[in-house]
C-alpha cells in the first residue's frame, strides 16, 4: 500500500500506509489521536524534465511506495 504524508497541528507531521480511496480523508495522529490533513507538495523538476516525467516518477496518485510494492 501506499504511503501518504499529514501534518498535525500538535505534534507535527508523520506518514502512514493508507488506501488510495481514503489518501485525502483526514489521519489520526499516532501521536495524540487529533484528526490531520495530508500533506500535498508538488515534486519539483530537475534537469529539464517536464511535469509528465516527474509525476511517472511518484506514481499516478502523487504517492510514494515502500520497499516491495507492485501496487504500480
């Protein structure tokens, strides 16, 4: 499964493996349990590559994969 980065207000940000139908839905914090927002950022490009070639690179939801994933 994919994994998603959020940001709690309180204790700062933290990543979990989630679903792709439930990535933009809120996450508890394992910190404290307060509900936080995903965090969205674009991915720069570097070395003249066109937006095309950088989203390729972290999937088609915009997400990143831990070590065996063949979600892709």
């Amino acid at each position: 499964m994919p994994v998603y980065d959020y940001q709690c207000a309180d204790c700062g940000g933290f990543e979990t493996v989630r679903r792709i139908a439930e990535r933009d839905e809120p996450a508890p914090c394992p910190q404290c349990g307060n509900t936080a927002a995903r965090v969205v950022i674009g991915a720069p490009s570097v070395g003249g590559g066109s937006a095309d070639d950088a989203r390729e690179e972290s999937g088609s939801y915009g997400m990143r994969h831990r070590g065996g994933c063949a979600c892709c």
